[in-house]
C-alpha cells in the first residue's frame, strides 16, 4: 500500500554552537531492493520496444541544506548506442530515510521530451535519503541520494577518472560493463581514510549522466559508499566546459552548507576549479602528469602511499 509523504517534516533545533551531522557510513553501505511498483503497460506502444534495450536510467544526487525543498531530477534511456530518451511515460518517484524499513511512494510524473521527469521533496532534517524514479511498465529504473545537510558540514572531494582510477581511458570498462577500471595505487585507502574520520564524500566527475550506472557499479565494487555522486548534464560539458562545470558544482555545494576541506584531482581541469572554486592550494592535490598545476598541491609518485603517511595525524570532521 502506497505512504502518503509528509506534507511538513519536523526537525530539532540545534545551537549556532553544535557541530553539524556526521554522514552514516555504514547506511550509505547499505543496498535495498527497489521498491515495489505495480506493473501496466507504457502509454506509448513504442516504447515497449524500446525497452527490449538495456536501460541508462539516473537520478540526479543532490546536496540540500536542512530546510530547504529540494526538487529532484531523473533522466530515463535506453540502449548503450543510442541512449534514446522514455519520452511523454509515466515514472514513479519513491523515497527512504536512514531509519526507515520501506521504501514510501512520492508521486507519479511523465517524463518530458529529453526522458526527464521531476518531482519535489519536501524540507527534510539532516541525514541521507535515498530517491528511487522507476518505470512501472517494465520495472527498470535508477536510485539517487540526497544528503541534507546543517551549515558546516566537512567534506573532502574526489574526481574519479584519473585520480581514483588508474587513467582516464579505463571509463569505458565501467560503461560497457566488460571490466571495472582499475583503481589507483592506495585510492581506496585515500577515501576510506577520511570516512573514518567523519567527512562527508563528495564524487565530482565530468563523466556524462549515462556513466551514472557504471560508476555506481565502480564505486559498489570498490567498497565504497555512493554517498554524494555528481555527473555532468551533457557530453558538450564534459568535453570542453569541464573546468566551468566543476567550479559551478563546488560554489553550489558550498552554497547548501558544505565546507569542502580537501579536493583530490588529477587533470589541468581540475586543479582550475578547486583553485577558482576557493579552495586552498594546500588543500587541492593533483596527482599523475599534470600533478601540481594552477599551483595545487602535488601528490608524487601515481601512488597516494607516500600520502596516507601524511595523513596520520589528520584531524576528525568536526560532526557529531
């Protein structure tokens, strides 16, 4: 039977003198089968046949201040060639919070001529939530995260390509599905270390919006939690508006309450945007051949071994 969401939800108050939430890592860690949508047949008979292909579907995560209505986006397709868009269909949109036991439905909506559909989420307190947008006339669809968040959140930021995997190149394994891309020497290592610690993940990529899957598959078969992932709208932006794009994302994580603490990237691209973003040159590295351009922090060697030692004595997030 389906939930009614809650039309206003409820948050404590907290002094201007707490410390904000610690992300649940081990709730990021967690899988859950996708919620349970009652089978019909697709408004437009052609898109039973598009079906017959292997679907693309994404929601787009979202970093949210406590408080705030946050509208949720969900882009669905079809087939690895053509990505042709599910246009004018109808999509459920579900929605679950860390205590929850189920999945609770939020609305229906009929994606539009670019296979999207949006649907608002209302003023949540802190804590991740996860999104499910499915098409019940063949059961296919994607979940995404929002994290709500209080001013101050600490968070550390990863590009992927490159600086988690061992090159740019290796993407298409994780596209195709044919092979995971191989991940840096002490990467793992890298990110574990400062989810110990209590920061909020954050993975910022140039990969376009139809990679989502793949990356989410990458990401489940590293270990990692998905927490916080970003892709971008457009292979137009991922091309040739990389720098822009990441240096826009970082400004509007900050916006929702965000303190990105350190930056770790590996292209030109990115030394850019952490610098013209704000963050510190002593908190932005750059690692492989472009290591320590725009004046961010070189990490030697392709290997963040050496780093980790480093990171011994880093403090923990200040969360609670």
């Amino acid at each position: 039977m389906r939930h009614s969401i809650l039309a206003v939800a409820l948050f404590a108050s907290f002094s201007s003198l707490a410390a904000p939430k610690c992300p649940n890592i081990s709730e990021l860690e967690t899988q859950y089968a996708a919620p349970n949508m009652e089978k019909r047949s697709f408004s437009n008979h052609f898109n039973k046949y598009l079906s017959w292909l292997p679907s693309y579907h994404m929601v787009h995560d979202q970093v949210t201040a406590s408080g705030t209505v946050t509208q949720i986006t969900a882009k669905f397709d079809y087939g690895s060639i053509t990505h042709k868009d599910l246009e004018f269909e109808a999509v459920e949109f579900y929605y679950r919070s860390e205590s929850d036991s189920n999945w609770h439905y939020l609305g229906e909506q009929t994606t539009n001529g670019d296979g999207k559909a949006f649907i608002s989420l209302p003023a949540l307190p802190a804590g991740q939530y996860r999104i499910y947008a499915g098409v019940p006339a063949d059961g296919t669809g994607a979940q995404g995260y929002v994290t709500v968040v209080e001013p101050g959140t600490q968070a550390v930021l990863f590009d992927i390509d490159g600086t988690l995997t061992e090159s740019d190149a290796e993407q298409i394994g994780d596209y195709t599905g044919i092979d995971h891309a191989s991940p840096k020497d002490g990467a793992y290592d890298l990110v574990r270390h400062y989810l110990d610690l209590g920061y909020q993940p954050v993975f910022l990529t140039a990969r376009v919006y139809w990679y989502a899957k793949g990356t989410r598959g990458w990401l489940n078969w590293m270990g990692l939690p998905q927490g916080f992932l970003r892709t971008s709208l457009s292979n137009e932006t991922s091309l040739f508006k990389t720098a822009e794009y990441k240096t826009a994302e970082i400004n509007r994580l900050e916006a929702q309450g965000i303190e990105v603490v350190r930056a770790y990237g590996n292209a030109k691209t990115d030394a850019e945007a952490f610098i013209k973003a704000g963050i510190p040159a002593s908190q932005a590295f750059t690692i492989g051949a472009d290591a320590g351009h725009y004046g961010t922090t070189p990490i030697t060697g392709n290997s963040y071994r050496v780093h980790l030692d480093g990171l011994a004595t880093y403090p923990h997030a200040d969360c609670q």
